[in-house]
C-alpha cells in the first residue's frame, strides 16, 4: 500500500514540474477563447468518415481458444469471463456495424491470437490469422473500410516475464516484427493503421499506479522508460511500413494519441494559471505528440522538471522520431478525463471540453489532418437499452467536432464512436457499459441490442451531421396590427423624486453665502400652480427609456398592495399618471392586475390576504375581484389589454400544500373578474381580458421511446391545458368545479396570453427520491443548446412548436400574444446572446404566423430595465446609470422595417393609423422620402427667401425714386423746368478748369 501510494505521490510530483514560462504555441487559447457560436445544425463536410470502434481483450473472450496465447490483461483480470464472445459472434458484431451504416470499423488485433508467445519470428498461429482475415475480408464485401490497431493494451504475458515488459528497450524490435508481419498479411485491404492506443494510459496506469495490467507499481521513473520505448516501438513500425509497404498498399500509419483539457481555476487567467494550464497538456498529450508532430524531442517543460529521470532523445533519434505518423488520430474519453482530474490537473479545472483540445491540436502541431480514434461516455451497469443521457453526450462530442471544423477550420476527417458493444471495461470491468449495442451478460446467446444511442448514430451517419429541421431564415413582415412591446414586472409606485417647479410658492436666490445654496427670500411668496402628471420625475425618466426601444405597448403590472379601495390617492394618481403619459406619447399599455412576487414573503398579495391563506382560501378569490373592478373603474378608459394573473402555474408552485385548491382559486378569480369587465366595463372601454401562462415547449428527452413522447403531452397538458381547457372550453372537472362554475369558466378569454422563454427536455419520471412532482415527468436540459448565464437555453425553434401546439388544441379562434419572452446576459452593453435570442425567436415567431399559420398577434420582450445585476434588461439598472444595450438598437430595427423584409425592400413601413383603419397616403409618402423632403423644404425656404428680398429691393429701389420727383403742376412746365437744374449743373461742369 505505501509503495501505491509513493508511486502516485511521485507523479503528482512527475507532472508538477517547475514554474518556468509556458512555451507552448497555443497558449493563446486561454487568453483569448475560441469564438462564442450559436451553431446548432449543420453538416460535416463531404467525405466525412464516420466509423465505430472496438477493442480486442474487451470484446472478444475465449482468451484461450484454438491456439491463443495468453495477455497481461488475461492474467491480470485472472482470465474474466463473461465477455461479448465477439472471437465467435464476430458475424452478429458485423451485423451491428452494418445497421449503423458507418464508413468504417476501427478493431484491434489480439497480439496473442497470432503470435501466442509475442514472438513474431515464429510461425503465427493458422486460427488467429484466418479470424482476422475472415473479418476484414466481410468489411470490405460491406463497404466498410477496416480501421486496425496493432496493440490495445494487451501485450503477450510471456514478454512481460521475459523482458519486463515495456521497461526494456527490446520489446520495441519485437513489436515491429509482429507489425511487419501485420502489414505483410492484411495490408493489402487495410488504409489505415493505428500502430498503438493510447500510450499514455499504459504508460501511467500500467506503469505507475498500478491500475492497468501489467499492474506495476515500482520505480518512479518506469513510465517515462516505458513511454520511451512505446514511442520506439511506434516510429520502428512507422518506418517499416514507410520503406517496405506504403508504395503497394497506399496506406497510412498513425498513433492514437489520448487527451484531457484543461483551463484556468475560476476563470482566472493570471500568467501563472496559463503556465500551469499548457504544462497539464503537455504533460499528457505534449508527452507523446511533440517527439512525433513537433519537434522530435520531449516538451521543455516535461524535460526541465525531470532531468535524470527522463530518458533522453539523441539527435538522430530525435530526426528519426519526427515526422512518424501521417495524420494525429485522438482519444477522448472518460479514463482521460479521470487520470486527468486525479494527477495532470496542476490545480486547473478539466473541462469536457473536445472542442478545444482540437483546436489545441490544430494550433500546436501545424494543422494536421485529424481522426478522432474514440469519443464517448459511460453509462451506469445498470442502463439497459434506454441510454437517454449517453446520446445527449454523444451529441455535445460531435457537436463540438462541427464546431471545430466549421467554426475553427480544424481538419477532422473522422469520427469514431466508442465502443460498437458492450464489454469488460478494463480496469472497471463490468460496472460501466460504454457500447451501442446491449448484451444481457447472463445470456448464453449474449445478443446485440441496439441502444437508443445506436439509433441516434445511425440517423446522424445518415444525415452527416446535425441537419436543420426546420425552415432556414424567411423574409416577411409582421402585420401593421402586429404588436411589438415590451413587458415589465410590477411598476412600483415611485411619489419621489417629485419636481417642486410651481408647486412650491417660496422664492429662492441661489449661492447667497458661496456654498451654492438655494436661500429662500422671507416674506414674498409665489403664485403657484395645481400638481400635474409631469411633476412625477420617474414617470418621464422610464418612459423616455421605453421610448428608445420604439416600441408601441408597453407591459406592466400594477403593485395590488399599494391600490384598494378607499387607499392612497396619490398612488391611483401615479398610475392615471402614468397611463395617461402612455397615451400621450402614443404607447398603448397592458396592464397586469397581480403579477406574484417571490421575493415578497406574501407572494406580492395584501398582507392580510396572505396571512389569511393566500391563494387556498376562497377569500382571496372575492378580494381580487374587488380589486379588478376597481382598476378596471380607475384605469380603464386608458387602458385596451388587462392581464389579470401573470403565471399562475408558477404561482401554483409556490405553495407546498393544496395545490389544486390553489389552481381552482385563480382560475376562479380569472373568471370572475373577465365577467365583471364584460358585464360593466367591456361596452364603454372596448379592452379585452386574459391570463398570461406560462409556456416553455418540452422536447421527448428520448426521440426513439413512446414513453417520452407521452410524457411530453402528459407534461404539456398540466403545464398548460390545465389553465386554459377549462376557460376555452374543454373538460374543467379536475380542479372540482361545479355545473355553474364551469359554465362561469367557459369563454372567460378573449386572447390567449403566453410567456415563453426556453426548452427543455422531458421524460417519465423513474426515481424513487426525491418525491414525484404533480407533473409526473423529470425535466433536463440538451447539454448542446447554448445557454446563458443563468443557464436558460436557446432554442428558438421551441417557440414555433409552443404556438403551434397551443393553435393544434385550441384552434384559431382566439389570438395568440407572446406576453414575455427573453434571456439573460452578462455583457455591459455588446449584449450578443440577447441580440440572437431576439433575432432568432422572432424569426420563429414569423414562421408561425407565414407557415404554420398561427393566429399570432404580439411580441414583448422581457424586460425593460435590470433592476441590480446585468440580467434581462435592455437597459442596465438605475445603480449602473441606465445605460443602453446593442440589443435595443436590433430590437428597433425590426419594429421599424416590422420584421425581416427582402434586402430589395428595406424601407421602413409605415402603418396605417389605428383607430380609423384608414391609410394614410401623405404619411407613407413623408416616411418614405424623408431626406428628400427636407431637402426641397430647405430649397423651398430659401427660394421663397430670396424673391422676398428681391421684391423688397425692388420696392426700396422705386420708393426712393419717388421721394427725388418734385410734385407736377402740370406736365409740360414741369419737363422743362427740370430740364434747367441739370443743364446748369452740366454747364457748371464745363467751366470749371484745371
């Protein structure tokens, strides 16, 4: 134990390492991360090879049979049995590869099969060769391209008594003599080769923690010594084949190189985290990659910590090394991942992040060609075929794959699924399951049984790759009647700050004492003026915000504690106030009656209300229809659109007890108060009343099985359609209503109000703790759906679904209004996730509407302003100045063109006016020629301009010469006594002499 434990303690120290500068060439990678991308459909590129792969000691069993010698891994599992028994159902695993229609089939050869003392100078054994003759031979007949390692891990026992295994430097010339012989025998029908897998793990966990066969747990330095001859022993059977068979068979040669990733603790990338975070990957895959694609030679960092431990390199060897592998073949999985956590970490955080190390790859070892030679999870023994989070894995490993090709240019041109079948996982044996295929190990038969995960591949081999599902980008515009808004949660009654300008009757005189204070002037006072709507300084602050979103309705709730009859005044004032600044400014509101509060103890109800109850008694019932009737008379001649519940299935929530009570309470005071407006208001006002509901769309977590497409409807019918059956009309008997109250429910809608603002995924509810909720189903997340902060995801094509299945049960009798919908994001002002989210989820909006044809009529987005922290807001908080975010700019583009219109056609359209439903001809003139029109207005004053001066230079010029005419007694005396004063001045003129 203490010997384990001083080996392990020793390779902490091994991959430590000193603290000098990082050298890595992709370091950059941490300071600077890889492009944010929304990427979630899509193709690989043509040609793309998409396989499966196996390995020889898990899968094949009969570790003895017609002539095979024994493993170290045969005799470090003591010989374990039951296995796959792929060495005779080797037909059925065909079978399997052909359903999943990959182009190739990644397998390792059982070096004892062939060669049962490891000695390939002997004669091979006739059974083991014609085995693997006979599969290669059926892969080829299948269009199937054979993928073949030479070693996985299980080397001959008798080499490892003999020579110690890999620690000996011979082992290396015994290995490229079997390779040899592999390539003479097969190599004619083989294109790719993979000398050996994964090395690192031999090395480390067969070498050091004694956790891999051959179990050695000795000297410190034995794994940089067995990793130096692995390394050998690749570039001797590299250099073979590159001699003596690569100008007949056309092949290539390759060694699968294994992979974690790392990045800086708590995002911090301080230098020394950098540091820290490119000697964990050169540590681990630096170890084998830089002698074979870099530089020859071990990484500097691994070589400075490990002077006189670490084997060295001479400078023929280093020219001999270089250069032995004609395309990087990768690792990816979970014993990388679990190595790396427990000794390569260096105090980093390890990410599951496949994505990155690609890119790694791509930026340290000059943009090789790339094959991903394994890639998945694992799932628990006890997981049958119904592997749902094993395809979500897969998915999130792919989709990073087309990420890295499509996203970062990196050259992938393979991906290999890991692994085709059940079997003995190495060191955890049975305890985990990581194939496609399910084999009941206590069946004698041990069939192949597809796994949901095995379907899923097979449609994505199919699709090469992830192709959209739904329409690409449409271009259209939304209806002139079309409302785009934006919604807010409950408008808190703000009575300071309150502008004194003539309400105040003292007079002031400023700075009298030098201090620049206002003074009040004793014994004068002022007339002043009745408070107005203006003098409410925060009314005119929010408003002015909304109006630079140009949005046209605004969504706000009023605060139910703050209004009752006989309460403050001054608080109804405030809310008249604000409607009546609304309509002033030509915004039309929708106004919320209760919208709970869940940072309020009550739940945002009157305390006594709550104290009493809440929502479970039928008190709350009667208070809030007296509330209603009491906005509806205080606000409703502004007022066209009333909200009176906003999410009552959160709500719902809230309460721990008598849910169903809590449910027939709400809907109850929903319809009573639409009765009261339809009754006593409705005439007068002309407004229309609903509830807003909740509405996320949810996704079968697993496509392939009918019991997670129950669950979605099942989950879709409680979320939704127990709030809105019972008011449009379908069965309200759940919740215990009565004949009569039924028929007060019936009809109390006049629009269905929905806030959407995310998907998940769904699935029948299997654990036995914690509790069962209501619903019945477990709700998850696609690890591959992009997502905020807050870790909401997007997904706008969910939107498109919602309304459509929202139109499919309820028809189109009523309109639909998307009440709220948004996404939180960190970023001070560049807000891009929120920018794609409005862009996207509208899109999907004008699909609904185009397409599907979806009675949509409005759009909000939620919400105005932030109240604390960077969140949902389109502009920050009041404590971080109010400041605008890119996304408002996007968001008024669109209201402005009223959608996505043709590039021909970008001209912003005007709509007809609202409320006589008549165009207005000059209007959409003005609009549309705005710059010309001002233009010809400046020409225009200026023409008119100039002939006033003109005519007014014109009338000086004849007043004056008026005034200079002597008045006429007559006409023909006056001619000639004029005709005198100038002919003596004339005369006067000439006599005069120089």
């Amino acid at each position: 134990m203490f010997v384990v434990w001083s080996v392990c303690v020793s390779l902490v120290l091994i991959l430590w390492g000193t603290s000098e500068k990082v050298q890595g060439k992709a370091s950059k990678l941490w300071l600077q991360p890889l492009n944010e991308t929304f990427l979630q459909t899509g193709e690989l590129p043509s040609g793309f090879l998409w396989g499966v792969g196996s390995a020889a000691f898990p899968t094949e069993g009969s570790w003895d049979a017609d002539g095979k010698g024994e493993s170290v891994w045969d005799r470090f599992t003591r010989h374990t049995d039951p296995s796959s028994n792929s060495y005779i159902q080797w037909e059925e695993d065909l079978e399997s590869v052909r359903y999943l229609g990959v182009n190739f089939y990644a397998f390792s050869l059982s070096w004892t099969r062939i060669f049962p003392d490891g000695n390939a100078k002997a004669h091979p054994n006739p059974a083991g060769v014609q085995h693997y003759r006979r599969l290669i031979g059926k892969l080829k007949e299948l269009q199937v391209e054979p993928v073949v390692t030479l070693f996985h891990w299980d080397l001959p026992q008798v080499l490892q008594e003999r020579f110690g295994g890999w620690l000996n430097r011979s082992t290396a010339d015994v290995f490229a003599d079997y390779a040899a012989f592999c390539f003479r025998t097969f190599g004619a029908e083989v294109r790719y080769w993979i000398t050996m897998h994964n090395p690192f793990l031999l090395a480390v966990q067969g070498y050091g923690t004694g956790a891999h066969a051959p179990g050695e747990t000795g000297d410190p330095a034995d794994p940089f010594i067995a990793a130096h001859n692995l390394l050998r022993a690749h570039a001797k059977a590299w250099h073979l084949y590159d001699k003596h068979f690569r100008r007949h068979q056309h092949g290539n040669v390759s060694i699968t190189l294994g992979s974690h990733w790392v990045e800086p603790l708590h995002g911090q990338a301080t230098p020394t985290n950098l540091e820290l975070c490119q000697k964990a990957m050169e540590a681990v895959i630096g170890w084998f990659a830089e002698p074979i694609y870099g530089s020859g030679d071990y990484p500097e960092s691994l070589k400075a910590s490990h002077r006189g431990v670490i084997p060295e390199f001479s400078a023929q060897e280093r020219l001999w090394i270089k250069g032995t592998a004609d395309f990087f073949s990768l690792a990816f999985g979970p014993e990388m991942l679990r190595v790396g956590q427990g000794l390569a970490r260096f105090g980093q955080t390890v990410k599951l992040d496949l994505r990155s190390v690609l890119v790694w790859v791509q930026q340290t070892y000059s943009d090789p060609q790339l094959l991903l030679a394994e890639s998945s999870w694992f799932s628990d023994a006890s997981v049958g075929v119904q592997d749902t989070k094993a395809i979500y894995l897969m998915k999130r490993f792919i989709m990073q794959v087309m990420q890295a090709v499509s996203v970062d240019g990196v050259r992938v041109f393979g991906y290999t699924a890991w692994t085709l079948l059940d079997g003995f996982e190495w060191n955890h044996g049975y305890s985990i399951r990581r194939g496609l295929f399910y084999i009941d190990f206590s069946e004698p038969e041990r069939r192949r049984l597809p796994k949901t995960s095995a379907h899923f591949y097979r449609r994505l081999v199919r699709d090469n790759g992830f192709p959209a599902e739904n329409t690409p980008h449409i271009e259209g515009r939304f209806p002139c009647d079309f409302q785009f808004g934006v919604s807010e949660s409950v408008l808190q009654v703000h009575l300071r700050p309150f502008s004194p300008q003539f309400t105040d009757p003292q007079l002031y005189r400023w700075n009298l004492s030098g201090d620049g204070t206002l003074s009040p002037v004793m014994g004068i006072l002022l007339h002043t003026r009745p408070v107005q709507c203006t003098d409410f300084l925060f009314i005119q602050r929010h408003l002015f915000l909304l109006g630079v979103t140009g949005s046209a309705h605004y969504r706000f709730a009023l605060d139910w504690t703050q209004l009752s009859p006989g309460g403050d005044p001054e608080k109804v004032r405030f809310y008249r106030c604000v409607l009546m600044e609304l309509q002033r400014r030509g915004i039309r509101p929708v106004v919320t009656l209760y919208h709970p509060s869940y940072r309020s103890p009550s739940l945002g109800l009157p305390e006594a209300l709550h104290a009493d109850g809440g929502w479970r008694n039928a008190s709350a019932v009667e208070a809030f229809v007296s509330y209603a009737a009491f906005c509806f008379h205080k606000f409703g001649e502004f007022v066209s659109t009333w909200i009176t519940v906003n999410e009552p299935n959160r709500l719902t929530e809230a309460y721990t007890e008598d849910r169903k009570t809590v449910v027939r309470n709400l809907l109850l005071a929903h319809a009573k108060a639409w009765r009261i407006y339809d009754e006593r208001f409705r005439q007068k006002q002309g407004g229309a009343v609903s509830l807003a509901i909740h509405a996320d769309w949810v996704e079968p977590a697993n496509p392939f099985l009918e019991s997670h497409k129950s669950a979605q409807q099942q989950f879709l019918a409680f979320e939704v359609g127990r709030f809105l059956d019972p008011l449009i009309g379908n069965e309200g008997r759940g919740n215990g209503f009565s004949k009569a109250e039924r028929a007060e429910l019936k009809g109390a809608l006049d629009f269905i109000a929905l806030n959407h603002f995310t998907t998940r995924l769904v699935a029948p509810w299997e654990n036995v703790k914690p509790q069962k909720p209501e619903h019945g189903c477990a709700l998850m997340t696609d690890i591959t759906w992009p997502a905020s902060h807050l870790r909401q995801a997007l997904v706008p094509w969910g939107l498109r679904k919602m309304l459509g299945w929202v139109r499919d049960r309820y028809g189109d009798r009523l309109p639909i209004i998307v009440m709220a919908t948004g996404v939180d994001d960190q970023a001070v002002h560049d807000d891009q996730l929120r920018q794609s989210y409005i862009r996207s989820y509208l899109q999907e909006a004008l699909k609904a509407r185009e397409l599907d044809g979806v009675n949509l009529r409005g759009f909000y987005i939620w919400k105005l302003q932030d109240h604390h922290d960077l969140q949902f807001g389109l502009f920050s908080s009041a404590a971080h100045h109010s400041q605008p975010k890119a996304s408002i700019s996007l968001y008024r583009d669109i209201i402005s063109h009223r959608g996505f219109p043709s590039a021909a056609d970008l001209r912003p359209l005007t709509c007809r006016d609202a409320d006589n439903g008549t165009s207005c001809e000059l209007c959409t003139r003005i609009a549309e020629n705005k710059p010309l029109l001002f233009f010809s207005v400046c020409v225009s004053i200026s023409a008119s301009m100039l002939c006033v001066l003109v005519i007014i230079s014109v009338v000086r010029k004849r007043r004056r010469k008026r005034r200079r005419t002597p008045i006429n007694v007559g006409p023909q005396r006056l001619r000639v006594q004029q005709r005198f004063p100038m002919m003596k001045v004339a005369q006067g003129s000439c006599a005069i002499k120089p």
